[in-house]
C-alpha cells in the first residue's frame, strides 16, 4: 500500500521580516524602533501570530519645522591676479567623472554669465576651478540657520572668508544681502545680519553633551547648490580631534554631508541644534558617511562674543604643550601618559610669572584633569580672562600645585607641523663630531650656526648627519636639529650627552628624553637608548 505524501514544512524563519531574519541568524534580538504603545498593540486587521514590521522612525515633523530656518548662503570672492584662477568654489568641487560634473560646470558658467559649452581650466583634481576666464569674480556656496528672528545667521567662517558680498536666499527663494558681524577662524565660525521686512523663522540651540553616540541625528543644508536638502543619521564619534585647530573637538556623523553643507545645522531628534557641519573626510569628493560638525557647547559661547562684540576673548597661559607618549612617561618615570608636557614658556606671560618650568606636565587644569594634551588648549581658552586658578604639574616626578592668572590671548599662534627628512641625507660634520643613538652629533659653532641659520639664544649639540634606520631617523630627528637637553638637563658638549645616557641607564631607562630645537621651535624627542627590535628592515 503505496505510503501518503508527507507534506513539505518550510522553517518559521521564512516569513519573518528580513530585518528579523538578519537578527535571529545572528542571535541577535531585534529591537523595533517605535514608542512602546505601538510595540505592545497589535497591527490592525492582523490574524493572531501573524509577525509584525517595523520602520525607523519618520523625521517629517522634524523637517516640516525646522527647514525655514536653515539657508543657503552665497559669497563673491574678488578676482585673483593669477592666470590660473583660484580653487574651485565651496559646493560645486565633485569627484571626476560624476554624473554630475557637465551639470555643475554648465551651472557655474551660467552664474558668471557665461555659456554651457565652455571647457574651463581644471585644477589638481581634475574639476573647474574656481575664479573663472578673464578675472571674474568667484563663488562660494554653502549653508547656515538662523538664530534670532531679527535676521541672525550662523555659518562657517570659510564659507564667507575674504567675501567681497555675500548672500543669504531663504527656504522660500527670498534673498537678501547679508554682512559679517563677526568671524573665528581657529574654530571655523561666522555671524552673519540680514535685514528682513517680517521675523524669521529660528532655530534653537540644543545641548550636544546630552547626545550619546548611536542616537538618530539630522542634517539640512545646500550640497551641491541644492538647498533644502534632509538627510538622517546616527551619531557616530565624540570628540575627534581633525588636526584642523587647537580647539578641535568634532561630532562625527554618517548623516549624509557634501560640499555646500558647510555652515548648516545639525540637528538631534528633536529639533535642537546640537553642531555645525564643518567637514568631511572623503577621497572620492563626496560622502563616505564620515561627516564632522563642531559641538553646540563649543559654538554657542563664540556665537554669542560675536554677536556682543564682534571678536573672541580668550585666555592665555603662554607655554607650548606636546602630548605624552608612552615612551616620554617612560623617560620622565611618570605613571600613565596623560596631561600636558611644557617645552617652551613665553616670557612676561602668566605661564612664567606662575613659576611653571620647562618639562612640567601639566596633569590638571581649574580643577579638570587632563586626559589627553589637546585639552589644555580649551579649558584655557574659555577660561574667565583676569581669574586666578589651581593648576597641578609633575615635576621632577612628583605633584605640585599652583596658582595661574589667566592672561588674554592677543595673537592665535602658529601650529606648526615637525616631519623627518624626505631628501637625501646631506653632511656637515667638523671634526669634533661624535655619534650616539644613530645621531651624528657636534658642539655649536658660528659656522654651523650660519650654515643652519641657528639663533644665537640657542645652545646645544647640533645633528649633522642622522642615521637613516635608528630610531632617531623614525621619529623626525633631521639635520640642523639641535639637542638642547637631555634627560631634562642642559647638554653643551658629547661628553655631556654620554653622560645623560649612563644615567639613565643606570636608572633602568629605555629611552632618553631629548629636548629638540628646530627653527627656534621646542619639542621632546624620546629615544630608546637600544636598538629597537624590528627597527631596521632586512
């Protein structure tokens, strides 16, 4: 008797959503997003068992109330002399053989009064440059909000920098002159005035410390010259340090950011603004989801200076900080690599009247300790000018206080980047030379001092000739550097610096701490004081 047919089951899995199927496969548990009434009522006409979808929530309400406020704003740059024009304006730079390209060049000659058809000059990456034939003006495009109903508008300052007009067209097409309030370049902020016949529409200011990574996050701005554009994402960093500024202090989101976005609001789920799109990190030109935007906490205090006064005040102590690396903490004995290691002091300034000395680290700053070194810069910066404040040091391995007052900062100084020799290596030795930890080193003379253009107020062991597989080579030791101090104490001649090594050998050192000028410029050089296994290439 021939058996029945067994009938076919299919796993349960199946008729699952696929955003549950991925959970489950992976162990997962999946996790709707939507308040918890609507998780716990069923969908309406749904047969009992039967599985539920779920969908992100919507940013409609967020974009319906908050896309008046935010503008795209345009600036004329003066004509450059030069033949070759300029770079090409802020919003229209996209990536070679983009869809896009023939109708951003056709839309720039159209701006400047031109034709579509033209073949304007390219630039380094194979775009339209800015600053256009025969000297005519270029633009820049990007975005910004507005803070106050009387016509504020917030921006970046590199979208309005050296801006001969500048223009601010509002969601509705109005657009209406604008002029600079005020301006910060270290943390890219400008504050723009435009008079309007009836209030504008504002923006709020949110709190971006109360923004943890992985919450939803909204982007509206003017890429690409296309205003009024929404994009949604999480946010995906705190505090990122883009080696943009001494204040750096970036969110970083996935939210789609592009050129034109400079400047525009980015918004938390519910409507505030908690940072400015600023930049993006991009090797293609466009989006890559790695987008950065300067926090609410840092702008609002430098929005509000502009707008009372134009400028930002900040506090000054007047010293020079490198970071603490593992093998500086190691050369110094100290635990840890946090806080801020000292390697010059301006005089007159608070730093110096204060007692503080060279090879100090700074370990807490009013209170707050100092984790990483690119905290000093701002905890002194928005520091009440005139105020007297604790600070805590490492000296000489062990903990001091002190008291500071806080001077203003007049001048931003320069940040100079230290790199390593990429020529050839070049020879200027006398006859006195000697060589240490892959150093070729001699005492300062007026002929070595001529030829590395060495100021008089420095003195010390001048390198001439570095050792391409040491360490010293690997860690930007160059010819016409000079080592001014060693294990934290002054070095005139080699037998000095033999001295200094056994030491800190017979301390039980891995490294030496070296106290390098370069170009009157002061930074400590850790150098391990055996070779490094692995160091040199077979």
């Amino acid at each position: 008797m021939p058996h029945a047919p067994v009938p076919r089951s299919y796993p349960i899995f199946r008729r699952l959503p696929a955003a549950a199927l991925c959970a489950l496969l992976s162990g997962a548990v999946f996790l709707p997003a939507l308040p918890a009434a609507a998780q716990d009522a069923p969908a309406v006409g749904a047969q009992p068992g039967a599985s539920r979808t779920y969908a992100p929530p919507s940013f409609r309400d967020l974009a319906r109330t908050q896309i008046d406020t935010v503008v795209n704003i345009s600036s004329t740059q003066a004509p450059q002399p030069s033949a070759g024009g300029g770079r090409l304006p802020e919003g229209m730079d996209i990536p070679p053989g983009s869809p896009l390209e023939e109708f951003f060049r056709e839309f720039r000659n159209r701006q400047r009064g031109g034709h579509g058809n033209g073949s304007p000059e390219s630039g380094p990456n194979g775009g339209p440059q800015g600053g256009g034939p025969q000297g005519l003006p270029s633009m820049a495009l990007g975005s910004g909000f507005i803070i106050d109903p009387s016509g504020l508008i917030v921006t970046n300052n590199h979208v309005v920098s050296d801006a001969a007009e500048i223009a601010v067209t509002l969601h509705d097409g109005t657009k209406l002159p604008a002029k600079l309030v005020g301006s910060d370049a270290p943390t890219d902020l400008a504050l723009l005035k435009v008079e309007s016949a009836k209030p504008l529409t504002a923006a709020h200011w949110g709190d971006s410390e109360t923004v943890e990574v992985g919450d939803w996050v909204v982007a509206i701005g003017n890429p690409f010259g296309l205003g009024g554009s929404v994009t949604a994402g999480i946010l995906s960093a705190r505090a990122r340090d883009i080696q943009q500024g001494p204040y750096d202090e970036y969110l970083q989101t996935d939210a789609a950011i592009n050129r034109g976005n400079s400047g525009g609001p980015l918004y938390d789920a519910g409507g505030a603004v908690i940072g400015i799109n600023t930049a993006i990190y991009s090797p293609t030109g466009g989006s890559v989801g790695i987008g950065f935007a300067i926090p609410s906490s840092l702008a609002k205090p430098i929005i509000d200076q502009l707008k009372d006064g134009g400028k930002v005040r900040r506090g000054w102590l007047g010293v020079q900080v490198q970071r603490v690396t593992p093998d500086i903490a190691e050369s110094l004995g100290v635990e840890g690599s946090g806080g801020a290691l000292v390697t010059s002091i301006s005089p007159d300034s608070p730093a110096a009247s204060a007692g503080l000395r060279q090879g100090d680290v700074i370990t807490a700053f009013n209170g707050d300790p100092l984790e990483q070194m690119r905290q000093l810069p701002r905890l002194v910066a928005s520091t009440q000018i005139g105020s007297t404040v604790p600070m805590t040091l490492l000296r000489g391995g062990k903990q001091q206080s002190i008291q500071v007052t806080v001077g203003e900062l007049r001048d931003e100084p320069q940040q100079l980047a230290m790199s390593g020799s990429s020529g050839a290596p070049r020879s200027a030795q006398p006859e006195e030379s000697k060589s240490a930890l892959g150093l070729k080193l001699a005492p300062l003379t007026p002929g070595l001092r001529e030829t590395f253009a060495i100021g008089e107020d420095v003195d010390g062991l001048v390198v001439t000739e570095v050792d391409r597989d040491s360490a010293a080579s690997q860690r930007g030791l160059d010819l016409g550097d000079v080592i001014v101090e060693a294990g934290q104490e002054p070095v005139a001649t080699a037998a000095d610096l033999e001295t200094r090594i056994a030491k800190a050998k017979e301390q039980g050192r891995k490294t030496l701490l070296m106290l390098v000028s370069r170009g009157g410029d002061l930074r400590y050089v850790p150098l391990p004081l055996a070779p490094e296994i692995g160091g040199k290439k077979g």
